[in-house]
C-alpha cells in the first residue's frame, strides 16, 4: 500500500519512549562488495555517505551484483577513517582500496579532477551516464570475474535517481541503491529467523545499514515514523528478499537457505494472505531519512551507535503495511 493508493491506513501514535538502540551502521560504496562497518557515519539524502556510489557493470554497462556474480561477496572495500568525518573532502591523495582472494590491492581516487564519462549504464529500471574508474579498475574486476567488466561512479554531476513515488516522496534520492536510501532491521528478527535455521546465518546475508536492537522480532515491520536520536525517517515498506542473502558472504556459495524457510514463515501468503506478492519473502524495511525536516538540517547529521530508536507511528497490521 502506497501513497498514492486508494485507502488510508491506520497509524497507532506511540509514546515517545526508546524502543530500541542502534546498534549495526554499515555502508557499502561498490554495489554487491563487501560492506564496512562504522560506529558512526554521516547521513546525506541519498543514505549513508559513500553508500553505492560505485558498481561494477558488463560489457553492456548492466550492473552486476552477487544475483550473477556471487564473487562479489569476496571484495572488501577499504575507505580511510576521515572520510566518515562529515564536512571531510578527498583530496588526489584519497584512495578507496578493492581487495580480493587471489588479487593484488586495487586503489581507486576519492577525487578525481577528470572523469571519463561511459554511456547507457544500467540498474534496474534506470538508465544513465556514469563515471568511469578507468583501465586499471576495469581490468582488475575483469580479471577477477573472468568475464569483461568496469567500475563506475555515479554521475552527480547529471544524473539523479528519484525512488518510488507511490511509497514516499518522489524527491528522495539514491545512487546504485535497489530502491531506496537505507535498509533497517533488527537483531530480534534474525535472532527469530536463526532459531528456525539448522545453521544460523549472520546479519551481513540480509545487507542492513542500520541495525537496532532492543525490540519484539520483527517490530520493524509495522514501524511507520520513527526518530533515530533526533533525526526522522520514515520506514516505507516491507524489503522483498532476492536471492543474494541465499550467498555465503565467507565463500560466495550459493545455498538454499534463508529463503527456503523465510518462504514458510515470511512469505506475503503467510504475513499478508489479503494483499498481492504472496509469492515474495520479507526481511527488514526500506527506509528513508526526512533530510527536508527543519530539525534535520545543519551541522552534525551524524547517525552513531547507541543512538536510541524512537517509534512515532506505526500500522496496527501487517495487512495495512506497505510492502
């Protein structure tokens, strides 16, 4: 359900008490890669900083992520300390630094002066120009994929992809992100989910940016308006799981499992048996910050751990939830 659907739903006010803390902030700047966990980081319209700005794409431009490429789950990606700094600028001296089993350290500039510019890149329904990190990282990826690949870079200079404006405000932004700036869960949900796993699975197969604790399993999904310490977001739907989370992130092995039993217990047949998308799995939700608010501007947009989790408004059901 939607903005623009034909029903209101129902939201129950909550007292503004904690209802959890935060306790996981993650961001991810190559699309797929491996993510890096921070005790704080800045928060800007499009998710956390860095967040997807770069993604590796075929020899056809389509982006390629751990669906095709499970390898991808291999490739760590280094930022130094101060680019988490708020007001911190790259300077020609800045690297991001690609490792992977089997390959010597990639550098790739935070600041370059002169980007070439690679036509027809492709995510999903969006289609663009994008900035390209050159032979040295085209060849890296390639060779470590085995197939011809480049590394792009957003383009802000032209480019802006708007999220889907019949779950929240079209003027929300993101870069290579699927859907929307920030991925919620908790660790009561995957505490739940592990209980029901012959082998419990870690929190990096579901990909969140920001991990709470403190609440009932599965809370979040009828969380609607939330504060995290002083800043709103507004939690906008229900996030429908692909297969990446079926990836070992320590081996980048396909298996089965979470999906097979989140199919028995998170199903949209199970959760929302009235609504559409029976056949999808559920875990977490899509998320974004309310960086238009006036309390949300100025100095020291920085999301931190410990930060408390304050729940304004949700849905009495998951029937009335978007998703």
């Amino acid at each position: 359900m939607g903005v623009g659907s034909s029903s209101t739903p129902t939201l129950v006010t909550e007292l503004a008490s904690p209802e959890a803390k935060v306790t996981g902030i993650f961001t991810y700047p190559i699309k797929s890669c491996r993510g890096i966990s921070l005790p704080h980081a800045p928060l800007t319209p499009f998710g956390f900083r860095w967040d997807r700005q770069w993604v590796v794409v075929n020899s056809k431009g389509r982006a390629r992520s751990q669906r095709v490429e499970p390898k991808l789950a291999l490739v760590e990606v280094e930022l130094p300390p101060e680019a988490f700094l708020e007001h911190w600028k790259p300077t020609t001296d800045s690297f991001m630094v690609v490792k992977a089993p089997g390959m010597e350290p990639l550098k790739v500039c935070l600041n370059k002066q002169q980007y070439d510019v690679v036509d027809d890149i492709g995510l999903w329904e969006w289609t663009g120009p994008a900035w390209d990190e050159g032979a040295e990282a085209s060849k890296w990826f390639s060779d470590y994929l085995g197939s011809p690949c480049r590394l792009v870079r957003f383009n802000t200079d032209s480019q802006v992809r708007n999220v889907d404006p019949r779950y929240v405000d079209g003027q929300q932004r993101i870069f290579f992100t699927d859907g929307y700036p920030f991925l919620l869960a908790s660790q009561e949900s995957l505490d739940a989910l592990n209980k029901l796993l012959e082998e419990p699975i870690p929190m990096n197969r579901f990909r969140p940016n920001i991990l709470v604790e403190g609440c009932e399993p599965y809370a979040e999904d009828l969380w609607r308006d939330i504060k995290i310490s002083r800043f709103s977001f507004q939690c906008v739907k229900l996030c429908a799981r692909c297969k990446i989370p079926q990836v070992n992130q320590e081996t980048a092995i396909y298996g089965t499992e979470p999906t097979e039993t989140l199919m028995k217990v998170r199903s949209g047949h199970v959760l929302r048996p009235n609504q559409n998308n029976k056949n999808k799995v559920y875990f977490g939700q899509k998320t974004v910050w309310n960086w238009k608010d006036s309390s949300a501007k100025g100095d020291g947009n920085m999301l931190k751990l410990g930060d408390p989790v304050y729940i304004i408004k949700k849905y009495p059901s998951l029937e009335e939830a978007a998703a």
